[in-house]
C-alpha cells in the first residue's frame, strides 16, 4: 500500500510562483514536483555538499523517494488537482447531470482527501457535488461544499476540519453555503521600485503575491522507498538530507521574488502517512506531479484511449550557487 508522508508549508510573507515565465506580474498557487527538486538540489549546495551526487540516483528507475507537487490544505483539509478526464470521478447518468452545470465544473481545481479517497475506492461521487449555486441549498444540507468561490471542492465532513479563520462563518445562518465566499488564498498584484544606481532615477514595477489566510499554504507528499540510503561522499541518509534541505530553505524561500521576503515559509508539525490502495494494472494512474514520458514510456503513454492529460510549457529562471541565474529554454 502506497504511502505519502505530507510536509505542510505555511508562508507568512507571502509566495511568488511564476506562471509565464519571467512575467511578474502573475502568480500561481501550485508548486511544481520538479521546481521543488530543483530547491532541494541547491539547498544542498548550499550547505556545501555536491548537487551532483544528490541528484544521480535519480537518474535511475528506483530512486530513494519520489515527490509530489505542492498543493492548497487549510487546516486538516489538503487538496489535490482534478483529474483532467473529470468524467471519471462520476457515473455515466450523473456525469449527464454534471455536464448539464457547464463551466461551473470546469472550473473546480482541487479536491479534498476525502473525495479523493472515495474516487479512489470506486465511488461515484455524483451526489457529494455542492450545489450550482449558494441559494440552491436553503436548509443548508449539502454533502459536498465549495470553497474559494467554487475552486475547492470539499465534503460536508470536511468543513470541520477548517481553521478558525474560515469557520468563523459558522456564526451565520448558513455556515456552510458561506463557505463558498471564503479564500483560503488571495492573489494580489503588489508595486515595487527599483532606483538607478547612477542617476537615481526610480521605475515602479508589479509583482505577483499569493497571500495565504492563517493556518493555510501548501503541502506535498513524500513517498519513501529507500530512506536509510546514504548520499554518495556522505554519512547521511537522504532522509536527513531532505530535513536539512527543507529547515535550509524556510529562511532561503521557495519560488521568485525572495529578496523582497516572499517564499519563506514555516514548517508545520509532523503529519500521519497517507495511505492509499495499491495501484491495480490496467487502470488509470492519478498522477500528482508533472509527467515527462521516457522512451520505453513513449507512445502508448499518450496514445493510450484511456489516457488524459494536458500538456504544459515550462519557462522561468534556472538558479545556481556557481553561476547568474540564467533564462530557461522554453519545453
């Protein structure tokens, strides 16, 4: 059985994920598996050890630990991203029913553990869909529950698992449907100036922030498959390694903009494993990081009827503790 050992991320100064490429203007909220890697990598290399010994045994088919991207959690919720073929998580009438709501499904990004678990073990989750919209549920009785204005998708359940922040709608006659209204994070476009170092002329530019609400941010999982593994050239296994790397990068910051304070973050406490069931051949896998198909992979990977997928430009600033950070090429 399948394990993943959650990190959550809290970031008071708020977060700067570019999601064109070098526009800063423009901030996302999900934080790539192989943009956290490649933070690994240097916080690494930071503490003076080789980057290149850390990262060859990834090279192989069987590396000590594999990661997921970053995703939203507020309080005991964590979220993870809809499966591009959302047709999957309903039965064939409800997914009718579904199709009938148009964008507004379209525009859920995220799902809570619960459901996950529940579509994972084969169960339709055709009546745990919150309502269209708020006034469609007077009494307040909905399963499922939407929050950040229909992006999170959780269950009635679920909603207590909330901080303080967001439940303080409780108070009101329908706690639940104002759920709805509430930001787990907020986008902002924030000014900033630079000054010419010789005529002292200023130049305003905007910068992209997310802004977490208390008790939010992100989280991704860790599956273990060889901890005890020692790095080469060190007595360390990668388990320590991963634990020096991430307390490193809370003061050094994840993602752009770090200078001005953005991307540190604070470790949350230790979280139980998640367990889901083992993966059975010949059904769709519900991947939780970016997939770059291999040769052996390649076609039947993509061509595959029963595969679902959507393809991604990666852009942005490639970093290192040797050289000026340098423009990628865009893949």
């Amino acid at each position: 059985m399948p394990e993943l050992h959650p990190y959550h991320l809290s970031f008071p100064g708020g977060l700067h994920l570019g999601t064109r490429g070098v526009n800063l203007e423009e901030a996302g909220v999900q934080l790539p598996a192989d943009t956290l890697f490649s933070a690994l990598v240097v916080a690494w290399q930071l503490q003076g050890q080789d980057p290149a010994a850390f990262a060859a045994p990834f090279s192989d088919s069987d590396p000590p630990f594999l990661l997921t991207s970053a995703f939203p959690f507020a309080g005991r919720v964590r979220f993870y991203p809809m499966p591009v073929d959302r047709s999957r998580l309903f039965s064939p009438q409800g997914w009718k029913k579904v199709q009938e709501r148009g964008k507004a499904v379209k525009r859920i990004r995220y799902l809570s553990e619960g459901l996950v678990g529940k579509a994972l073990a084969g169960e339709p989750l055709d009546d745990l869909l919150f309502p269209q919209r708020a006034e469609d549920d007077p009494q307040d009785q909905a399963p499922g529950v939407a929050l950040q204005g229909g992006l999170l998708w959780l269950t009635r359940e679920e909603a207590a698992l909330l901080p303080e922040s967001l439940r303080r709608e409780k108070r009101r006659l329908h706690p639940l449907r104002s759920l709805r209204y509430m930001a787990v994070w907020k986008e902002a476009r924030v000014p900033r100036v630079t000054v010419d170092r010789i005529s002292s002329a200023s130049n305003i530019f905007h910068a992209g922030r997310v802004r977490f609400a208390p008790d939010c941010g992100l989280w991704f999982g860790v599956h273990w498959r060889t901890p005890d593994a020692l790095v080469s050239s060190t007595n360390l296994s990668y388990r320590d390694a991963l634990v020096r790397s991430l307390a490193l990068l809370q003061d050094s910051g994840l993602g752009g903009e770090r200078t001005a304070g953005y991307g540190q973050f604070t470790l949350g406490d230790e979280q139980a494993a998640i367990r889901f069931a083992d993966p059975a051949p010949g059904v769709p896998a519900w991947l939780l990081s970016r997939y770059l198909p291999g040769k052996a992979d390649l076609p039947d990977a993509l061509a595959n009827e029963a595969a679902a997928y959507e393809l991604v430009t990666v852009r942005g600033w490639a970093q290192s503790n040797e050289v000026a950070d340098q423009r990628r090429k865009a893949l």
